[in-house]
C-alpha cells in the first residue's frame, strides 16, 4: 500500500468513518497491489492512478487523480454503489453519485462526473461575485458565498475566490507551507507536522502535491510519462510531463520552474504567483508594477500602456496637466487645460509646444500632407494611415482591471 493510501486509510479511522466507508479504502488500496495497471487493460483499477473521463473498475470513479469510491458504500460483490436517490442521507462533497439528487442540494452540491462538487451554474433572479446584493437580490452560489455589510457579493468565510473570479475555493497549503485548521495541507500535499506540510520520507515536494521520485517515466526526459516520448528542445522534463519552456512565465502549474504551483486564488505573472487584476472585459490580468495604482480607497487598478498613475487614478501621458487630468476634448497647454489649441507666432508661444499652422500643436498632433509639408490635426487627433489624413487619439472607454489587495 503507497503512502497517500495509507494517509487517506488513517484519516478515515481517525474520523471515525463507517465501516463501509473504511472498507471501500482497504479496497482501492488492495486493487491497487492486485491487479497493476497496463495499457492493455480496458479499465483502471482501484487505487490506480487517473485522469478525469477515464474508465474505473468495479464502478469506482476518478477523483483526486486516482480510482476511488469517494462514497464509502460498496455492494455485496466489493463494487463501489452510491445510495440510490431514495436512501434518506445525501452525500457530502466528494461522495459517489449518480445522479443530483444523491447530493446534498441543500448545500450547494450537485453531481459533476460522478463526484459531488459545490455547484457551477448560471442562476437567474441572483447577483454573481463581485455584484450588489440585498434584501430583493441574492447572491449566487449560496451557501459559498455572502451578501455583507458592504453590499457587494463576496465568498463566505474561509473560502476565497479562484483565479477564474467565478468559484469560491476552500484554503488549503502546499508541501513546506505553514498549515493551520484554517489552511490544512492540500489532498496529497503530506501532512502537518510543526505547523509545516511535510511529504512522508519516501516522496519529495513539488508543487501542490508530494511525489514519488521512483516512479517509472518520471525519470527520464527521454521517455516522459510513457515508454518512448522524449521533451523537446524547447521544453523541460518535470516529473513525468514535458514542460513548453516558455510557459513557465505563465503557466499556473509550473510558475518559473518545474515544482512551483501558485494557488487556486493566484496566476502565474512573469514567473511569479501573485494576486490578479481584474475586469469584466479584460477578465484576470497581471500588472507591472510600475503600473499599479493606488486610489486611496483600499483597491489597487492597473493602468494601461500610455497611462500613469496621476492623484490616484489612471491618466493618459499627454493629459496630465500640473494636478489635473484633462478631460476628453481638452488639451494642456501652458498649464491649463483647453478646449482649443492656442494660437501663436513661433514656438516661444508654446511653452515647450511647436507653432504648426498658426497653432500650439501637441506632439502627436504634427502630420505631414502627400508634398511633406507640415500641418496640425488638432485636440484629441492624431496622425491618420494615410499622409494627409487625421484620425480620433481617444482610446476606448474602459474600466481599468482592479484588485483588494488580501489582508
């Protein structure tokens, strides 16, 4: 019996789990050791290793990458055998189902392949995450998610929201993370011991979980994760799974290098976990530092190219002016901001400004017409496509990604 089944079995004694429930670990962990998997069998057995869609044995299904019966319950012949809808206990998350009512509704839970998950649905009548609530107006996703003083749909305590901004996660730590009842280690991320998630003496961290380094195809590059499937040269070999090297600035799973995993509520940023900007439009984004803005009000927005931070909020590189942020339709020009460029003799009238067509002309504004001569396109213009041409400067209403920084 490996290690993780080990874990799971004590646990479930420690819980003081039914004898069903206990049984059905005894079970995978047996399956595991009699019968090996083999690319010739038409299904995995219990305790064996597996992806989301492939085929258990004996009614068990994929959860948490292994053959399992998260239920507990277990016919006459050993095979895994969810209640059928008219047993009076509902499963709790992680119970074997068959269909939504042998989940417990009540609690958000509905049947997602096989397993009971919280659920993921559009519902109508609500207000999703991050949208007003109140008396008339719920939030979706209760009981995962409140409606506080602020007014403002928001995950209920502990639970945070995921990097997709739509599901509120429970917390949970990696292998050498501090861990606390708050923040247990994650499934398969070891076991807390001195405040600290550490992998049994047999495994070895690596991102989100603890591994087995004597795995076969999780040593050698030149046969990754099957006999014969060597990475490229423009990847890395990671434990069994090749690695486009270009991903680590991106890629969640493998932030920076190999055995790095940002959590659930992070994204990968340049090699970096961090917290994400978001919005409606522009959905998660990362944000260089330099264009990260503060307005005072607890939140942080991102500006975008072109922009500066500006007494707190974000401000076009030409529209700053002394204190100010020009408007649309106006211009700076010796300090103030006007709606129509001023007028001048040479470009000592212009305050840093040239004198084009009898005009202070912003930079961007100078065009040249098809015989190269100069002329001024005017406020908020810009040179068009085509020499002689002007076209609009004013770039798109929209609202800038913003985060609350976590406490």
């Amino acid at each position: 019996m490996d290690s993780k089944r080990f874990d799971r079995l004590t646990r479930s004694l420690a819980a003081g789990s039914s004898r069903r429930s206990v049984l059905g670990t005894v079970l995978a962990a047996a399956g595991a050791a009699l019968f090996p998997r083999s690319g010739r069998a038409a299904c995995i057995p219990p305790g064996e290793a597996c992806r989301i869609g492939d085929d258990c044995c004996d009614g068990f299904t994929c959860f948490e990458a292994v053959c399992d019966c998260p239920s507990g319950y277990f016919d006459a012949d050993g095979r895994c055998d969810p209640p059928t809808r008219g047993d009076p206990e509902c499963l709790t998350e992680g119970g074997g189902c068959s269909s939504n009512a042998d989940c417990c509704i009540d609690d958000g839970l509905t049947c997602q392949e096989g397993v009971c998950l919280p659920a993921i649905t559009v519902e109508v009548g609500c207000s999703e995450i991050g949208g007003p609530c109140g008396v008339d107006l719920v939030c979706c996703g209760s009981p995962a998610t409140t409606c506080p003083s602020s007014g403002i749909c928001a995950c209920a305590k502990p639970l945070i929201l995921d990097r997709t901004g739509l599901t509120c996660v429970a917390t949970c730590s990696y292998p050498d993370e501090p861990c606390t009842d708050d923040s247990p280690c994650c499934e398969g991320a070891g076991t807390c011991l001195h405040g600290l998630c550490r992998c049994p003496d047999d495994l070895r961290p690596c991102g989100a979980t603890c591994v087995d380094p004597t795995v076969r195809y999780r040593r050698d590059p030149k046969n990754c994760g099957a006999r014969g499937a060597p990475c490229r040269d423009d990847e890395i070999f990671c434990e069994g799974v090749c690695v486009a090297t270009e991903a680590l600035s991106s890629d969640p799973d493998h932030c920076g290098d190999c055995c790095t995993a940002c959590h659930p509520e992070d994204i990968c940023c340049d090699g970096t976990c961090g917290q994400p900007f978001s919005s409606h439009v522009l959905g998660n984004v990362c944000c260089e530092s330099v264009q990260i803005c503060a307005p005072g009000d607890g939140t942080e927005i991102c500006c975008a190219a072109g922009e500066v931070c500006h007494n707190g909020g974000c401000c076009r590189q030409e529209k700053v002016c002394g204190e100010t942020c020009c408007g649309q339709g106006t211009t700076c020009q010796c300090g103030e901001c006007v709606p129509e460029l001023r007028t001048c003799e040479g470009d000592g009238d212009c305050c840093g400004q040239r004198c084009v067509d009898g005009v202070c002309c912003p930079g961007r504004s100078i065009c040249v017409d098809e015989a190269g001569a100069e002329f001024c396109c005017g406020v908020d213009q810009q040179c068009g496509p085509v020499a002689g041409t002007c076209e609009s400067a004013v770039p798109a209403d929209t609202v800038p990604p913003i985060r609350t920084p976590r406490a």
